[in-house]
C-alpha cells in the first residue's frame, strides 16, 4: 500500500494554521497569509515547475494545482519541477522519500519573527493589498508602479 510509506503526524509539534507554507526542491520554505494563489507563490517561474500537495504527489495520475488554485493555511504545499516527479514514476518509494524529507525540513522552519510594529503597520497595509501577502520570503518581491495619465492644462493669459 502506497500510503505506508508518508510519514505519520507527530503530536510533538504542529504545524502553524494560519499560514500557507510552500517549500521547493532546495528545501527553502516560504510562508504566505492566505488568501494566496498558486501563481502569486511560485511567481513567473518556468513551466516545468509546478505546485503539489502531497496527495497529488502520490496519486496515480499525478496532476498540480493549477495556477488559480487558491492556496489553504495548514497545508505544506511543494514547488517541484515535472522532471523531479516523472522520473519519480519507476520508484514510488522515491517519490515517498522526497516528500518525507521537505516534510520535515517544513517542519522544522518558522517564519521569521517579525517586530510588533511592523505587524501593525502590515495589518494596516492588508487592507490596502489583501490578498497573498508575504510573510517570510528569500526571495524579492518585484515591484511595479502603477501609472495614471497626466493631462496638463495650458493656461493662457498670464
């Protein structure tokens, strides 16, 4: 049986609920707020790179989220590419040894402990930008600036 090989829930520590914990190949692991997407987590990165959960992982057919699948706070989500889980298909055991292992390494992490005032002024700015905010991340959000049209006045007479 497939499932024999998962690793089992320990009552010692549990994962946090409130965040969406995404964790890669590397074992870096990002947390996010929720409401959080498939495609604010993973970016604009490479269509061989797809999310997972471990029940998908494990299934036969093997399909990801898509990238407008929303993303829930409790479960530990993993950014593989589809190499790493097709060559995957000749050993299940393999596969099973993977998940283990970034289970544990997501485990193990926290997000980063945060000031008070900067969780004030972010509940402040989650209103201004509600949905899949970043809690703790290596990498650099990217930045745009939104741009209005500026008409100028000619004013004549002066």
């Amino acid at each position: 049986m497939i499932f024999c090989c998962l690793p089992a829930a320990s009552g010692r520590r549990s994962a946090p609920s409130n965040v969406i914990r995404v964790v890669d190949l590397h074992g870096h692991v990002e947390f996010f707020y929720p409401p959080t997407t498939v495609e604010h987590a993973i970016g604009k990165s490479p269509r061989d790179i797809a999310v997972w959960t471990a029940a998908r992982l494990i299934s036969s057919l093997r399909i990801p989220l898509r990238p407008d699948d929303e993303l829930l706070p409790g479960v530990l989500y993993f950014v593989l590419p589809h190499a790493a889980v097709s060559q995957a298909d000749s050993s299940l055991a393999c596969l099973a040894s993977l998940i283990r292992r970034l289970t544990a390494i997501a485990n193990r992490s926290k997000p980063d402990r945060v000031p008070k005032w900067v969780a004030a002024v972010a509940a402040v700015a989650s209103e201004a930008e509600p949905a899949g905010s970043v809690v703790a991340s290596a990498r650099p959000h990217s930045w745009r600036p939104r741009l209005d049209t500026i008409e100028e006045l000619l004013s004549v007479g002066w």
